[in-house]
C-alpha cells in the first residue's frame, strides 16, 4: 500500500517526520520530491499525527474513561 511520507535530507540519510508503517527488512521503493522553502507545510496538528499513527481501538474508548472518573 503507498503512503506519503515527509523526511528531512540530514546530509547523509534521509529522517521521516513520522512513523513508518513497516516490517524490518521490507523494500521499498523511493521517489524523492524535493520541496522548496516557500512551499513547507504548516506542523502538523495533534489530531493529524494521531490518526497518522492508525491506532487500533474501541471507537467508544473515550467515553468509558469519562465514566470510569
């Protein structure tokens, strides 16, 4: 499955901005899109990068923690 990822170039390897969903060992291919400065996108908010992660979980878990106060 394709994802879209974001990394910074640090001179010597590139360093994702988040996590990457795959197994150790597993090949891939790259295609690198340089982006110009003027064109960075905003940070990410805390809900972007939560739902970025794809955590499993009951959808209701939220409200059994309200009612366990």
């Amino acid at each position: 499955m394709p994802q879209a990822l974001e990394a910074v170039f640090d001179g010597t390897a590139l360093q994702l901005e988040e996590p990457l969903n795959l197994a150790a060992g597993t090949r891939v291919t790259i295609i690198i899109e340089s982006v110009l400065p003027n064109e960075v996108k905003p940070p990410k908010t805390f809900l972007e990068t939560a739902q970025s992660l794809q955590l499993q979980g009951e959808s209701d878990w939220s409200e059994k923690m309200a009612l366990s106060n």
